[in-house]
C-alpha cells in the first residue's frame, strides 16, 4: 500500500530511518509529515530489539514518533542483509541512524562506506557525546545529557534537588536540530551535487538548549541556580498562587511592572523603592513574591486572566494535559490530529508543528505493522518474489 505523500513538499525525498528510542524518529518524523517516503528498517521479530522509553508497537509513543512511514524489517546483522540495505542505499537521499560510533562502522554504516554506494546520500548521525573524544562509545540518554548541560542544575527549587524538565527535552530538540541539519545539506547538495556527513550530540544539543544560561556563564562568568519558576534575570517572571490554582506572569521591564501592578489595583507598588527597576525587582524576589502572592490569592485563575489580558500583561494558566487540550486555542489550531489506526480505531496524535501555506504537512498513517511494506519495497528494488521468499526463510527480513 502507497502510503506516502506525493504531493507534499519534501516528496521528491526518500529518507532512510536506522534509528530508534527518540531523537532519530523525530528528525525523521519532520520529513514523514511533509510527505517524503521514509522508510523505517527494523529488525526482525527473529532478532529481538526493543524499542526503549517509547512503549509498545501500538502505543501513544511509538504512533506518535513514526506516523507516515513505511516499515521493513532487515537484520544488519546477516552476511545477506547487503543485498537489500545496498540497493535501498543507493535510492536514498537521507539515512537517519543513532548507533554509537563504533557499532556504525562495524556495520559498515559509517560515512565514508555510505558515499562509496550513494555520494549523493546525506548521513544524519546522532550520538551521545560526539563521533570522537573521551565519551565517543558512551550511551546518551535525555535524563543523563540533561544533567551534564546544566539543565538538572538550574531546574527545580532552591532548596530541592536538582530535577529533569517533565518532556525529553534534549531528545526532541536533537531531532528538530538533525532535521535541520539535514535539510540545510539538501540545500547546499542542489548546488554541489554532493551529500555529506551531518552530525549531532545530545551532549551538544544540551548545551546548545540552556542558551542564555550557557551564554551566561561564557561571558559574564555566572553560574545559574535553581530558583524555582523565577526567571533569574527578569521579574516577576514566575508562577503565582491564585484562589483556585496558579497564574504564569511574564512581566518583565519596566513598564510591563507598571501595567502590571494596575491590574492588580497596585499602583502604589509600582513606586516601592524595592521594586523601582528590574534589577531592584530581581534582587528583593523574595518579597516581591511574598506580596505578590497575597494579591493573585484573592481571585480566580480565570478572574485573573481576564485582567490581565485586558491590561496586556503577558500571562497564561498552568494546565494539566487534559486541560491543554480542552483549550480553546488549542482547538482552534486542531494541534490533536485525527488517524485511524488499523486496531484501534480513531486516535489523535500531535500533529506537525510546523505550518506551511500552501504545502502543509498531514498526519495521514499510524505507524504500519512491522514490515508491512516489505515485500512492496523489495519489490521496488527489484528484488524476485523468490528471492523474497528466500530472504524470509532465512530470517535476514
């Protein structure tokens, strides 16, 4: 079955998917969305391999990583596995993998091999730590890389410990950072003719994500610290206490304090010597949460909402997921998109992020059964039904 999207904006494209767990699929995902033919390998059920942090096949995860592919199971391990991974090389123009160095090149999957079969082809390696140095062969997960950037360090209360963002954070921005890297190759190949070697850390990532901390620290030699939902150089820029539940309040700058403080019926606070500037608010947070607290704990969230929008003052509730999506902004943006899952029925997963005009990305397939376009591929390849047949009694598909 045909399952790719022949009028989408990357449909010229054919993107291999060697990769697994997270940051991979979810490169490989922006192309998928965008219509591209991506073709997820897998093994076998001969070799087991599981998909680790993502649950099972017809779970939440796994739909949501590797909708709009097609599957085909090949054991990389298997002297015979050439003469399918070969030919479909040679097809490609992207190959996604998220092997560690060392297991890329006993494969035979590494840079250098790949151009030799396809120079055209454009390789998107994602490690932990790198391709070289001292952590080369090292595993990288979310939660460790975001202890190592920072992110651990500066998340969490003052006198709590150090504490993970709530969503994989380095693992999802890897994959937004290599579909980004991969693209920008696809570019410079219309103008060389030639594909290259993108490659990507989480480790990098990381660092890459803690941003205006890092820079911090780079230039100005400070150390972020764990303070809570205050943003460290800006306030108030936290989350208050209302009668019902909490207000996110961006009110950074002068004159955002002031619209700030009418809202509150507090103009007065606006002119407290404590509170006169940013860095007066910054360094006095302690009070300046204290009052203000007493103040949002006098109405509703919603009540709260609806003055503060009247005076522009940047503010938004703090939901659960299922609040998320009753939002009416949120169904406005239709951000819960509708597939039909073959044992499931109708599902909604999230859909693409990224909204073009005229060529807009569709969720349209979940996740296919394991090699359910195997033959259809193969085939494609040139490959005999014998031939096929041969390969499947042998356990390389």
């Amino acid at each position: 079955m045909q399952r790719t999207l022949r009028n989408g904006a990357l449909s010229r494209f054919r993107v291999i998917d060697l990769s697994q767990v997270r940051a991979g699929p979810t490169c490989v995902k922006q192309f998928a969305d965008f219509g591209a033919d991506v073709i997820k390998v897998e093994p076998p059920d001969s070799v087991p391999r599981g998909e680790l942090y993502v649950g099972a096949r017809d779970g939440a995860d796994m739909q949501n990583l590797h909708r709009n592919k097609r599957s085909i199971t090949l054991n990389l391990k298997s002297p015979r596995a050439k003469e399918v991974l070969e030919p479909l090389l040679r097809t490609a123009d992207v190959v996604v993998e998220n092997f560690r160095p060392s297991v890329k090149e006993r494969l035979g999957l590494d840079y250098d091999t790949l151009s030799k079969i396809n120079p055209r082809v454009v390789l998107v390696s994602i490690s932990g730590f790198g391709q070289d140095g001292p952590y080369r062969d090292r595993p990288g997960f979310d939660q460790v890389i975001q202890g190592m950037c920072g992110l651990m360090s500066a998340t969490g209360t003052p006198e709590g410990p150090p504490t993970r963002a709530g969503a994989a954070v380095i693992d999802v921005g890897a994959g937004v950072y290599a579909a980004l890297g991969a693209m920008t190759a696809l570019l410079e190949r219309e103008h060389s003719g030639k594909g290259q070697w993108v490659q990507l850390s989480l480790l990098h990532v990381g660092i890459g994500l803690m941003d205006f901390q890092a820079a911090r620290y780079l230039v100005e030699g400070d150390i972020a610290e764990r303070i809570g939902n205050d943003h460290p150089t800006s306030m108030p820029t936290s989350a208050y206490s209302t009668a019902d539940g909490y207000v996110n309040i961006g009110a950074g700058g002068d004159d955002m304090w002031r619209r700030l403080c009418s809202a509150l019926g507090q103009s007065a606070l606006a002119e407290d010597p404590d509170f006169r500037t940013d860095r007066d608010r910054v360094r006095n947070r302690d009070r300046l949460n204290h009052l203000l607290n007493e103040h949002f704990r006098t109405a509703t969230t919603d009540q709260w909402m609806a003055r503060l929008s009247e005076a522009d003052v940047p503010s938004g509730p703090i939901y659960t997921m299922d609040q998320v999506f009753a939002d009416p902004q949120v169904q406005h943006s239709r951000i819960a998109a509708p597939v039909v899952h073959p044992r499931r029925g109708e599902i909604r997963l999230v859909d693409q992020v990224v909204q073009l005009a005229r060529t807009p990305a569709h969720v349209a397939n979940t996740l296919e059964d394991k090699g359910g376009s195997n033959d259809d591929i193969l085939g494609e390849l040139g490959l005999s039904a014998e031939t096929i047949a041969e390969l499947r009694l042998q356990q390389v598909i």
